[in-house]
C-alpha cells in the first residue's frame, strides 16, 4: 500500500507540474504571439534547410519531412492556444471542431506516414499507409459537406492565425458577446468614415507598428480578421455540391484506376485530371463565395501546372523539357550548383510529392 501511495503521489506531482508549466505556455502565447511568430519561422527554416542535408534515396527524405512535420504541428498547436485565449473558436459542434482538426492534422503529417510506412514495411506498407489515410480523410470531409454544411473546403481546413496582438484583440470575442457585435465594434473602432466625402481612413488607435504596417486598410469585411474560418459558408447545391463531392473523391478514384490499370498507365493520370476538371467547371458559375473560399478555388486552378510533374507526363514529356531547361542555367556562372543539385533531387522529389492523390 504504502508503494502504491507514493507511486500516486509521483504521477499526482508530475501531472501538477505539467498542467502548471503548460499554463505558464499558454499565457506566454497570449502575451507575445509576435515572438512566437518569430519562433515559428526560425523552426520552419530548420525544417526547410534540412531537406539540402539528406541524401536523394526516398527514404533518406524520412528525418527531414518529420521536421518539416512537426513545425506545421507546433503552429497548429498555438493556433489552438490563441484560438481559446482570444475566444476566436467557431460556434459548433464537438464532433465539427473534432473533424476539422484532425482533418488539419492529416494534412501536416501525410507525407511523412506515408514515407514512415515506406520504412517500415515497405511497397506493401507504403500503400497501406495511403489507403487508409485518404479512405479516413474523404470520410471526414464529406461528414463535414453533408452533415455540418461545410461549403468549399480549404486545404488545410484550419489555416494560420495572424500573429499580431492589435488584431487579435480587435477581433476577440468576450464571453456573451456574438460574432457579429464583435465585428461591427471592430469595424468602428479600426475605421473612421467621412461624412461628406465618404472616404474610409484607419484610425490612429487601429495603426500597427511602423515595422508591420501595411499602408492599407484593414479588413473590415470578414467576420474576424484573425481567423477566416469565422466568414460565413457557402450553400452548395446541385451542380457545386457535385463539384465538391468529386474533388473529396478524387484521391480514392485516381487510387482505384491506379490499382486497375498500374502506374505506367495515362488512365489514372486522366482520370484525376478529368475529376479535377470537372469539379472546378462545376464551382466556376457560382456567384457567391466567401474570401477564403475564392482563395481555395483559385488553389485548386493553380494546381493543375502540378499535372506536368506528375507520372506518366513527367517521364514522357515533362522530364526531358526540366533536364534541358537545368542543363542551359547550368552553364550559367554562379548556378551551376544549384542547377546540378535541383536535377538531382528533382527525380526523387516527384516520387514523393507530386503525386496525383495529393491535394
């Protein structure tokens, strides 16, 4: 007995300290999100210069996409902190809130899994891996489309908090108080409109530090400026709602061409294409869309370039047109490391991240 007491006691202690030093964090991220701003970047740099310090085998990409990996992860984790300590949440439901940010957490970490399973166990593994992360996602998000009415949504679906102490105070919302109260006194408080001439200025209250200043308005038009994700979502119906459902599904249905006809095969390349295609003819008559759901779509648009990087069309076409293009800078005074480094990468790089069942 008196071992399983001071046992309870050392877990008891250990988990005070914890919840302490954990709170002691969580004010520290209220008070300084510019520092931790600054933090975020200096990791996120980390993270990208590791890549220049590995091998170009695939599995060697293993250590830095893990680094890579747990930045996203660190500022996830503070936007959660400034989320809850400046009341910028979204009024919904448990299950909604629980969806969307693993959903989040998903897209920071599948590269990684999927080269983890690769390392592990792997083709057979590798495959495994990607399966059951996209069977997993596009049953998150479509729950989300049906049930929670989610609109067009946004890969990741929670995006980054502007780190700036003015703005989030500005676009706070205090217990009692709603999302729209809060945006009309923010809007009040951060603009002056003229009374004869109309023109909009910024108030000196709502100017940042010179360092960080814009020289434009603030916006004044989104339901909270620190967190989009506030903008209110578009109905889809009918012929969008279909364009929305197809670009869930276009991982799954490029996975199962692949499966039928192998990865020598333009069928799958086809059929994702035609798949993405389809789904932004749908959405490209729909007339009412928010910000972050503009943005979304004009991502998807981008990502059709992606398709030239993408086998086959990159082993046939593509490849030939990259080695020539590198070759003609490499003689180049001043690039010709970087021109034989990005030919070298370049290979291995495809095989890991241009793939057609990202996102």
């Amino acid at each position: 007995m008196d071992e399983e007491k001071i046992v309870a006691t050392f877990f008891s202690s250990l988990r005070d300290k914890y919840c302490e030093r954990w709170r002691s964090y969580e004010t520290w991220v209220k008070e300084n999100p510019e520092e931790i701003a600054r933090a975020e970047g200096i990791f996120r740099s980390l993270a990208y210069a590791s890549y220049m310090f590995t091998g170009t085998e695939v599995q060697q990409q293993l250590y830095p996409e893990l680094a890579y990996a747990v930045s996203n992860l660190y500022v996830f984790l503070n936007d959660n902190i400034l989320r809850k300590a400046y009341h910028l949440c979204r009024q919904t439901s448990f299950t909604e809130e629980r969806l969307t940010k693993w959903l989040t957490i998903i897209e920071h970490i599948e590269v990684f899994l999927e080269l983890a399973g690769t390392r592990i166990g792997g083709q057979f593994g590798r495959w495994i891996v990607i399966a059951a992360v996209h069977i997993l996602r596009t049953i998150f998000r479509l729950i989300l489309l049906f049930k929670y009415h989610s609109g067009i949504q946004p890969v990741p679906p929670l995006t980054t908090m502007k780190r700036d102490t003015a703005l989030l105070k500005r676009s706070g919302i205090t217990e009692g108080q709603s999302t729209y109260s809060s945006q009309q006194e923010g809007e009040q408080n951060s603009t002056y409109t003229g009374q004869r001439s109309g023109r909009v200025i910024r108030t000196l209250d709502a100017a940042p530090d010179i360092n960080h200043r814009a020289w434009r308005l603030p916006e004044t038009d989104q339901g909270s400026p620190g967190t989009p994700e506030h903008l209110e979502r578009s109905q889809l119906s009918g012929p969008t709602l279909v364009g929305e459902v197809l670009h869930i599904s276009r991982p799954l249905v490029h996975l199962a061409c692949l499966s039928l006809f192998g990865r020598k095969s333009w069928k799958p390349w086809m059929a994702a294409l035609g798949v993405d295609l389809g789904n932004l003819i749908l959405l490209y008559g729909m007339d009412q869309r928010n910000k972050l759901e503009d943005k979304e779509v004009n991502r998807r648009w981008l990502l059709l370039i992606l398709y030239l990087l993408r086998s086959p069309c990159f082993d046939n076409y593509s490849k030939a047109r990259v080695d020539g293009f590198l070759g003609t800078t490499g003689r180049i005074w001043g690039l010709q490391t970087l021109s034989k480094s990005m030919k070298e990468y370049l290979p291995k790089w495809q095989q890991i991240y241009f793939y057609n069942w990202l996102q």
